[in-house]
C-alpha cells in the first residue's frame, strides 16, 4: 500500500484533464488518510523488526550459553547431588568415562547451534504460525542417563522436571510482553489510534486505484504545478514544424565559419560571401517553412547572410539547443539585474588634450546618455603631474581626477547646450615621447564594476589593447564594440624601416581586435581591413560649428558678405598630418596657382622643419599659431585645404562644411563620406587640385540643406553607431515585442575557439616584461605605479618576484 499511494504523485506532470470537485474531495480524502495514518504505521513496523533483531540474538546466547549449564550440571551432579560420603576411586573414574563418552556429543551440539546459520534458521522457521522453537536434547539426556547407576538416573530426571518448570514460566512471562497480538489482544485491541488506522485501511481498501489517481490528477495542487512547468518552458507550435539544415545550407554555414582559414590560403572575403550567396539562392524554396514573423522579416531584409543566421537559429532553436560558452571562453556573463542597460566608453585621451580621441568620445557619451534606455560611463586615462605637463597644451594641469573631470563637464556643456548626464572614470595611463600616444597601465578592465559590465565601447581598440594584460573583455562584457580612429600603418611606413614595422603590426591589429571585440566599426575605407568590421562615419561635429553654419547663411540671404578670406589649413604640425603633401603640391605647382596664398594654423613636434621647408621653396604658405577652429577669426574664411591621406576621417574637413566653407580634399577612402556634400571637391592628380582650387576660389559654396545639416550632427553620428554596433537591438531586446533569437549564443562556432586561444596566448605573451619591451612597450606599464595609487587611491599592486622574465 506504500507503493501504490507514492506512485501517483511521480506521473501527475504527464497527464492533463478537466477539474472535478467530488474527484478533488477523493484525493483529498488519500492524502488526509495517508498523512495520519503513516506514522503509526511506521513506528509498528520499527518495532516489529526490533523484536525481530532480539529473538535472533537471544538464539545466539542460547546456544553460546548452553555449554557452560551443562558443564556446570555435570560436574555438580558428579561431585555432589548423586554421590553419599567421600568420592571413592571407582566413582571417580567412572565420571571421567562418562566426561570421556559426553565429550563428543558435546563438541557437537557447540559446532552445530553455534555456527552463524542458526539466526537465519530461527528466522525461517519464525513465521504467521509463530511456532516456538526448540532444541532437541534427548540424546545428550538419553546418553547421560544410561551410564548412570539408578540413584543418580531419578535425580537428574528430578533436576530436568525442575528446569522444564522455570522455563516455561520464563516464556509464559517473555511472550506476554512480545507478542501482544495474542495474549494481550484483549489489553491493546481497543486502543483508539489502532482502531482508527484499521478503520482508514478499510475505508482505502474498497477504493479503486483509478478513482484515487483520477482524484489527484484533478486536484488543485497538480494544476499549479502544470503552470509551473508550462512558465518555465514554452515552445510555440511554429518552432515544432522547423524542418532540419539541408546540404546547401550547411555548406554555406561551413564556408562562413571557415572564413580565417580561407583567408589564409588566399581565398577574400568577398569571393567567399558570393559562395554564401550562390548557396543560399534557394532561399524561397524554404521561407515557406520558416515561422510567418521570421519569414516576413527575411523577405523584407533580402540579406542572404541573416537570412542564413535566422535559419540556423530556429532550428537550434525547435531542438532546444543552447550554447553557453567555448573552450576558452566563460561560460558565465554577467546579467544586469536593473532595466537600464549599462554602457561603459573606454578611451585613450583626455581633455584638454585637443585629439580625435579625446573629444569624439566625449560627445558620444553626451549623446548616448540623452536615452533613458541606458546609463553611461566614460573611461578616460589619468596621467601624473609629469605627463600632464609634456602632453596637455599651455602648461594646464590638474592636481586631482575631480579638478579634470570638472574642467571636462564644463568644457562640454558650452559646445552642446544641454547638460549631460553620464560618469567619468579615470584608469592610470603613462605618457609615451617615442610614439607620442598614451597607454593604460594595468588591466583597465578592473576600473569598470562588475555590475556595470553589460556594453563596452573601445575607442581605439588596437591602441588598448596592444599591450593588454587582463581580462578579457568579451568574456567581462556582454557586448564589445571597438570604434577605429587612427590609420597606425599609414604612420609607421613614415618611419625607419617603416614597411618592415607595418607588417607586424597590421598582424597584431588582427590579431587584438578579433580577440577583444564582438564588432568593430572603421570611420572609413582608410584604415586596415580588420575581422569583424564594417565602414560607417559614427562621428558628428559639434554643435556649434551648426549654429555658425547658419549665422553664415543668415548673412549670405541678407545680401552681406559671409566670406571675406581665401584659403586656409588647420592641423597638428607633424609631417604626417598632410604637411608633406601640401607643400609637394605648392611646391610644384608654384606657377599655375600664381598669386594663392594659404593661411596655416598649427602646433606640433615638426614645426620648424616644416616652415624652414616652404621657407627653401619660397612657397606662398603663411604659418601662423594654432587655435581652435571655431574661433572667430575662421568663420570668413571661404576655402578649407586639406591635402591629408593618413586621416581616418578629418574632423576638420566636417567642421568646416558645417560652416558652410568649400572643401578641397585627396580622392581618398577617408573622404567618402564628405563626397555626398556639394561643396566638397575632390581631386585625383596634382594637375586637378589645382582647378579644383581655382574653382572654390570662383565660386561662392551653397547653404547646406537641413537634411545635409542633420547628417553632419552627433544626433545622426549616434542613430548610425546604434544601428552597425547592433546596440538597437541589444538594447531593445527586451521590449516586449516579439522574441528574438539569440544568434550569438545559440550557434557555437568554431571562430569562437580561435578567438578565445588568440587571447589567451596574447595574455601570455603580454605578461613577459622582457617582450613587451621588445615590442616597443613603455616600461612599468604591466601595473600601475605608486603615484597612480596616491592619485587614484588605489590599493597598491602586489609585486611578484619574476621568474625568467615572466
């Protein structure tokens, strides 16, 4: 009976039917019973099973004890109840023959109720019958008797009546107390529990097994546990009829996945998305069997690669696959408790530095935080007192990260026009002279908490993580976008042994940024083709330079005179911000541009070099002191040069079409997106950027149109970095609408496994303080130092005595 009522509840999850009060009152009524009645009826069985365990001991001590009676009995009766006066010689040899015959049968009896079988007989033979178990000992009696003379013989039979009495007053008396269902059935038979527990067992006896299930089965209980079940997993009768990859689809899956290792047996990247695309021209044949939502959604987007992506997805997921991880990397992420998503900027500058890197990301963390979707938190490096005076212009420094984080806010708050609601956050950072670039010390990874590591951004992701050692940053983040800013190779091949130096390090940009990043977005074609990258301009020009852009054209529909000036160039003063090409380009065209002047506004390393340069050309090139480029002095300048091919995406060239100016530029990969404008110009060869100066210096530029406006600004910059950083649909991934798949995580590839061993031997390799030297890192960047300790009040790193350089 046990069984039978623990059984039901084991298949109640399997089975579903209508509720029934009288079925629910059954069940109900097998449990009541059960729950009161189970105790009683263990404890009976407890005790049962003891007085099992103490009548098999007791057989043992019989058969143990049982010698020494009868050894006693002998002698006594030998030496005193059958003998009159003093033993004689014959009595006392007597005896021993009767020891001698005895001896035998004795030995005997001891092997055989003695051995460890005789608990398991006794339990056999103890049965419903409760027969009383007996030993046998006539023969030893028998044996006794008869060689003794007849005096003693009618003691001993006087001495065995005796015994039979004591003992069968002893099991009258053990019996009564052990065996209460017999003699005392009168004493215990009207207890109220015991006649309670036999009127329930009657009561369940008469029930069928199938009404008791049938109850339960309906019962309140089984119903919430079914919902239970059904919240935990839900599987859509679309996801059912998912049909499995056929062969043309899993080659194209193989291809994709294989794209590393065609690369390097000279197989591009585009030959291989044609492969993909010829394989997936059968995708109409198959739609039909997609879900109607993802079906829509393909037909609508025609892309053969999501439409691939979608298709692996619903079938992984109508199997239930889900992948959490690969051979290196963690499998568990950290998961945001909050609704807001948290967005962490991570930059390699700092204002007042005036760089790309510095004032870009500021905006983009302004304009990210204007959503309430998520909060943000900009990174930004902390130089010492020492740095700060080699790097930071005018001899501005700041004593503490509070004083540079103020001059920072205000700094942005007058160019923007609206107060910005986002975190600054500093790491510690070392200057470097030789390559004129900051670098993290440490693992900057650490200064981001856990809890705000849901989406990372890494301006410059090869700058930060060059000389990474730390965690890995796809394994703390959820998301990683890196933002390419600086065309490193075009610099190198500048320098000694340039061609030399860019191979290295075009393998190591590669090889950090497919490490360290989920996707990465190049400003323009100028940079490398790096895994994981798409081109798109995701930067936009300040505010500001909007605002002058239409004072200008105020001006201009009034009839007054906007552009009193030429042409001007605006740039650090280093020969590989376009300072070479513009004076090989005046230089030989002296004549054709005849009396052109060019204005140049700059500051940099190479200064003096580049004017005693023009100075020996007798160029037509006036130098003049660098300033900002929104200063008053530069609105009425009409023409802006820029003969650069080493920028990514001029910043410059942006600001000045939004004030509305003619730009001539390089028909460069960094230009494209300047092209759309009107008053952009560009030239090929040397010949034409001399009619193409001619030509701006002729003509008055035309207003920019709103929607030319709104392509230049940081609000159309942030729409553009939302949609190709897929942070759109990160970020909305919990909206409530229809649930999207998560491709990233369902589909294990093997380019996972790759990524995470590139890491992991990067991690290596970095932790060497002997290679990263070589490679041309700034000493004492593996870990902070004590300055950044007293500045950043940080705990002091443990130094480690290195092993072989390690």
């Amino acid at each position: 009976m046990v069984n039978e009522s623990e059984n039901p509840p084991a298949n109640t999850g399997i089975a579903s039917s209508s509720s029934s009060l009288s079925m629910t009152m059954s069940s109900t009524n097998a449990l009541s019973f059960l729950s009161k009645g189970w105790r009683e009826v263990w404890d009976s069985a407890d005790a049962d099973l003891q007085l099992m365990r103490d009548r098999a001991n007791s057989v043992k001590n019989l058969a143990s004890t049982f010698d020494r009676e009868i050894e006693n009995f002998l002698n006594n009766s030998a030496r005193s109840a059958f003998s009159v006066g003093p033993p004689s010689a014959s009595s006392f040899s007597s005896e021993i023959g009767i020891m001698k015959k005895l001896q035998p049968k004795i030995s005997e009896f001891r092997r055989v109720y003695s051995a460890p079988e005789i608990s398991r007989k006794v339990m056999e033979r103890w049965g419903p019958a409760r027969a009383k178990l007996g030993i046998d000992l006539s023969a030893i009696k028998n044996a006794i008797v008869s060689e003794m003379d007849p005096d003693e013989r009618q003691g001993v039979l006087e001495m065995g009546r005796m015994r039979r009495r004591r003992n069968s007053d002893r099991v009258r008396f053990t019996e009564f107390f052990a065996e209460p269902e017999r003699e005392g059935e009168a004493h215990f038979g009207d207890w109220e529990p015991i006649r309670s527990l036999k009127t329930r067992f009657k009561e369940f006896e008469k029930r069928s097994s199938l009404e008791i299930l049938s109850g339960f089965k309906n019962s309140e209980f089984v119903e919430k546990l079914k919902t239970s079940f059904k919240s935990i997993y839900k599987e859509t009768d679309e996801a059912k009829d998912v049909p499995p990859l056929d062969v043309p689809e899993l080659l194209a899956c193989l291809v994709r996945q294989s794209e590393p290792f065609l690369d390097q047996i000279g197989v591009r990247k585009d030959m291989c998305d044609r492969i993909v695309e010829n394989l997936c021209k059968c995708k109409s044949q198959h739609l039909w069997r997609l879900p109607s939502a993802q079906a829509a959604d393909l037909m609508e987007h025609d892309n053969h690669v999501d439409d691939l992506d979608m298709r692996i997805a619903s079938v992984l997921q109508s199997t239930g696959h889900h992948y959490d991880g690969g051979f290196w990397t963690d499998f568990l992420k950290p998961e945001t408790s909050e609704s807001k998503r948290h967005v962490a900027i991570v930059t390699t500058a700092s204002l007042p530095w005036m760089t790309g890197t510095a004032v870009n990301p500021l905006f983009r963390a302004a304009y990210l935080a204007k959503s309430a979707k998520q909060s943000v938190t900009l990174v930004v490096p902390w130089l010492c007192e020492s740095d700060q005076e080699l790097v930071y212009p005018n001899n501005l420094t700041f004593s503490s990260p509070e004083e540079q984080e103020s001059y920072i806010r205000k700094w942005l708050e007058e160019r923007i026009g609206f107060k910005a609601d986002f975190k600054i956050s500093f790491y510690p950072g070392k200057f470097s002279k030789e390559r004129r670039s900051i670098f993290p010390a440490g693992d900057t990874s650490q200064f981001i908490p856990s809890k705000d590591a849901d989406i990372a951004i890494l301006e410059e992701p090869e700058h930060l993580n060059w000389y990474h050692h730390g965690k890995r940053w796809t394994d703390k983040f959820n998301h990683v976008v890196g933002i390419v800013h600086t065309n490193y190779l075009e610099y190198i091949k500048r320098e000694k042994h340039g061609a030399l130096q860019a191979f290295f390090v075009n393998h190591v940009n590669n090889w950090v940024t497919r490490a360290y990043c989920d996707k990465v977005l190049r400003l323009s074609g100028a940079t490398q083709d790096l895994p994981k990258s798409v081109v798109c301009n995701v930067h936009g020009v300040n505010p500001k330079f909007l605002m002058i852009g239409e004072k200008i054209a105020e001006e201009r529909s009034r009839g007054e005179q906007a552009f009193s000036k030429g042409a001007y160039f605006l740039g650090k003063m280093v020969w590989a911000k376009g300072y070479r090409e513009l004076i090989d380009l005046m230089a030989k065209h002296k004549s054709d541009l005849g009396s052109f002047n060019l204005d140049v506004y700059g500051n940099g390393e190479d200064a003096i070099e580049v004017q005693r340069a023009a100075q020996k050309l007798d160029l037509n090139l006036n130098f003049l002191k660098g300033r900002d480029h929104a200063d008053d002095s530069l609105h009425t300048y009409k023409v802006f040069i820029n003969p650069s091919i080493s920028d990514v995406l001029c910043t410059a060239t942006a600001e000045a079409l939004a004030m509305g100016k003619f730009v001539v530029c390089a028909d460069h990969p960094s230009n494209e997106f300047f092209r759309t404008f009107p008053n952009c110009l560009t030239y090929k060869t040397s010949e034409d950027f001399v009619s193409k100066v001619k030509e701006a210096m002729s003509k008055e530029p035309l207003p920019l149109t709103p929607e030319q406006m709104y392509n230049l600004s940081w609000e159309a910059a942030t729409q553009r970095f939302m949609e190709y950083s897929d942070l759109d649909k990160i970020l909305n991934d919990g909206d409530g609408g229809r649930r999207r798949m998560r491709k990233s995580r369902s589909v294990p590839s093997i380019n996972e496994v790759i990524d995470g061993g590139l890491a992991f031997t990067h991690y290596v390799l970095t932790g060497n303080d002997f290679l990263r030297l070589c490679s041309g890192a700034t000493p004492r960047t593996k870990d902070y130092d004590k300055q950044h300790c007293k500045d950043l009040n940080l705990v002091p790193p443990q130094v480690h005595k290195p092993i072989f350089g390690w």
